[in-house]
C-alpha cells in the first residue's frame, strides 16, 4: 500500500492539461458523471430525489453548471451541489427576527 490518503482507479482519473508541455492529474473520486448519477450524489435518498425533467430545466436556464464533449453533457456533482447551494439557499434567521424582505404593506399593517 501506498502512503496515498486514498487510492483510485484509472476510471476516476481526471486529465487536467494546463498547457501542452505540461499535464497533472486531479485527484477527484466523483469526477464527471451524468445526469442520472449526479442527481445520486447529489440527493442521496431516492424518495426525495427530484425528476431528472426538473434537472434539465435547471440546465437549460443556466442554473446549473455542466460540460459537453460532442453530443455528451457531463456535470460535476461538486459544482452543481455549490449552484444549488447559490441558487436555492435560503438564510437562516434567529428565532424572533423579522425577515428583510417584507412589502410596504406588511411593514405599515403591523403597526
């Protein structure tokens, strides 16, 4: 055994080319997958998965990021878990604080 904090197979290597001389190898174990198994990782419980429908509406709005190679589109479940995150995240806020984004009409009836 090597003294690598983990080992990983070829499948799972990734070729960075950072320019023509040189090249390096990214250690990612999730690499680029498609859209099947990066909604797997990214929602884990099959029961709360959402539609692979509503995944591709992300994609076409440009909400979520992706990568096509010829007619493939592959996706970083990394990347697109810190999209969702941006995207879709909502603050929490201490108990009993009153949320920023309240209308004119709200603010004046609670008065």
């Amino acid at each position: 055994m090597s003294d690598a904090p983990f080992r990983i197979g070829k499948a799972q290597r990734r070729l960075c080319y950072s320019s023509h001389k040189k090249m390096s190898v990214i250690r990612d174990p999730s690499g680029l997958v498609d859209a099947d198994r990066c909604l797997a990782i990214v929602f884990p419980d099959k029961k709360s998965r959402p539609s692979k429908r509503w995944f591709w509406k992300l994609k076409a709005a440009g909400r979520i990021p992706y990568r096509k190679i010829g007619q493939l589109t592959f996706y970083d479940p990394a990347e697109v878990r810190r999209a969702l995150d941006r995207n879709y995240g909502i603050e929490a806020t201490e108990p009993g604080a009153i949320p920023l984004a309240k209308s004119s009409k709200q603010a004046t009836a609670r008065r």
